[in-house]
C-alpha cells in the first residue's frame, strides 16, 4: 500500500510541470503572434518603425533587460535553495525577486508616463498627425509592452504566495511543485522581454 502511495507522488509531480509547460507553450503561441505581426509592419513601414523607435529611450530598456536578467537568476537560486533546505536562503532570493519586479514595474510606469506627458499614445490628438507607420508602431508598442507588464503582475502575485508558502514550510526540499512552476512562469517572462527589447528598442 505504501508502495502505491510512493509511486503516485513522482506522477503528480510531473503531471504537473507538463501542465505548465502546456500553459508555457500557449502564451508563447500568443506572442509569437503579436511578432509576427511586428514584422509584417515593419517590413511594410520601415522608415517609421526606425523613427518612431528612436524615441524610446534604450537606456530605460538596457536597464530592464538586465533586472529581469538577474531576476531570472534569483528566483533559479531560491529553487536550489529550497532543495538543499536552505530556507532563509531562499526566502531572501525570492523577495530580491520581487524586489527587481517591481523596480521593473516602476521603470516601465516613468516610460510610459513620459510619452502620455507628451501625448505619445493611441488616439491622442498629437499621435492622429503622425506617419501612418509611426501610429502602427506605438500601438504594438503599448499592446506588446503592456501584454507584457501584465505578465510581470500576474507572476508577482504567483511569486508572492510562493513566498508565503516556503515561509510556512508548505514549499520544502519534498514538495517544491509550485516554486518550479513559479520559476518557470517568470523564465518566460524574461524570455518574452528579451525578444521585446531588440525589437522596439533596437530598430534599425
């Protein structure tokens, strides 16, 4: 009987992770699809993709691109920790997770802030007058970046009560299903900023 029961557990837990890799695969597929219409229009409108993208500001980009790098990095090491029953250790590497997050979060706020200030969004009365291509480009801009912060939220929020969970003891070296699932969910975060920051930022 207690055979049975060890046999099960290693089942779950891979069913599990293939559920997530299926989820993974999905929102890829969603992406994927925003790109290739990035490509279509900008291989349309070449000259106002490159204008248009010069306004952005690659610093702020750069800077991002390497947060949710290290971010990446953290969360990968809380996992480690968690298997070594390092729990301190690993409570640390998450909220330095979060804590890059939402620095992220608020990089991206002060972006779009600055362009709203300069009424550099969809619909505004200045963004009427501009090239036709440059109009294309600010709209997938805030549909891809914005797709894309809500994705930073959403993995915050899963981050978090994974936080809560290795801090209770629920997430242990024996049961560390949703720290790996929460690991993976933010690698495609990053994943999808690294395709998104040469794309918008890096036009040429």
């Amino acid at each position: 009987m207690s055979r049975s029961h060890t046999h099960t557990e290693p089942v779950d837990h891979e069913a599990g992770k293939i559920g997530m890799w299926l989820f993974l695969f999905t929102e890829l597929f969603l992406f994927g699809g925003l790109f290739l219409v990035y490509a279509v229009f900008r291989s349309q409108y070449t000259d106002s993709f490159h204008t248009a993208a010069a306004e952005l500001n690659a610093f702020v980009g750069t800077l991002n691109t390497v947060v949710l790098l290290v971010s990446s990095m953290t969360i990968a090491m809380s996992l480690t920790a968690v298997r070594k029953r390092q729990t301190t250790r690993a409570l640390i590497l998450i909220t330095a997770t979060l804590a890059l997050a939402a620095f992220f979060m608020v990089n991206k706020y002060f972006e779009w802030s600055y362009k709203f200030h300069y009424d550099l969004y969809p619909g505004s009365a200045v963004m009427k007058n501009l090239e036709h291509g440059v109009i294309l480009f600010y709209g997938l801009y805030y549909m891809m970046t914005g797709l894309h912060a809500l994705h930073v939220i959403i993995g915050m929020v899963l981050l978090t009560v994974v936080l809560m969970k290795v801090k209770i003891g629920a997430i242990n070296a024996d049961n560390f299903l949703l720290l790996e699932n929460g690991a993976l969910y933010w690698h495609l975060v990053d994943l999808i900023w690294i395709f998104l920051f040469p794309l918008l930022y890096l036009v040429t």
